[in-house]
C-alpha cells in the first residue's frame, strides 16, 4: 500500500472522507494504460466503510475527483464493478456513469470466477 501511495504522479489524485478523525472513505484516479494513446482515460477505484454506506459519502467523493480529473487534463473516467455490486452502480448511475459493458469470468471471488461491469463517464469541461 506504501508503494502504491508514494508511485503516484501529481495526476493521479486520492481523496479520503473523514468522520470524526476516521477515514471512513476513499477515492481514488490510477492509469488506465501506459499507451500515450489513452493518457485522457483514467481509471477509478472507490471504497466506502460498510458503516457509511448510503450517507452521501460517495457522491462527494465522485464529484471532488472528477474536478481533480478535469484539472489534470483527465477526459473520461472508467470503472469496474462487479454486476451484483447494486448499491454501487445507483451511485455510479446517479453521477452520470453508463454501462459499457460486462467482461464474463474476468475477476475472482473465494475461488470462483465471477463477472466485471464495465462503466464510463466523459466528463464535461
């Protein structure tokens, strides 16, 4: 985790949600290739506390990152989730996220195979 935090380039940010000096979020905007062709793209990753789920955590944090994305040159964001994920994608689809897609059996779970929903927003500058 240490490597991941400090390899960061300035473009990529992170942002944490506290509650009462708790981190009880996060957010976060990685590479989603090293191809010069897709330096416009980034990839999301999202993490609310099972506790703070459905608080407006993750809205705040979606749109804090998605300005920190548009500032640093950042076109479109895409994200994967998994398809049973449905608390996640309302709040994906609330902020304007699409489906584009589903990989079958591309991640796994306790040794089972499970499907991955691929999901995009352009973001408006």
């Amino acid at each position: 985790m240490t490597n991941w935090f400090s390899d960061r380039t300035e473009k990529y940010k992170i942002l944490v949600a506290e509650v009462d000096h708790c981190v009880v979020g996060w957010v976060s905007l990685n590479p989603y290739s090293h191809r010069s062709a897709y330096q416009g793209v980034a990839d999301l990753s999202i993490y609310i506390d099972r506790n703070h789920r459905g608080k407006g955590i993750g809205k705040v944090l979606l749109s804090g990152i998605e300005k920190e994305a548009i500032q640093s040159g950042i076109h479109k964001i895409v994200l994967f989730t998994f398809p049973f994920n449905q608390l996640g994608q309302g709040l994906y689809t609330s902020m304007g996220y699409r489906e584009v897609g589903v990989f079958k059996e591309q991640g796994k779970i306790d040794g089972h195979y499970v499907d991955v929903m691929v999901m995009e927003k352009i973001l408006a500058k």
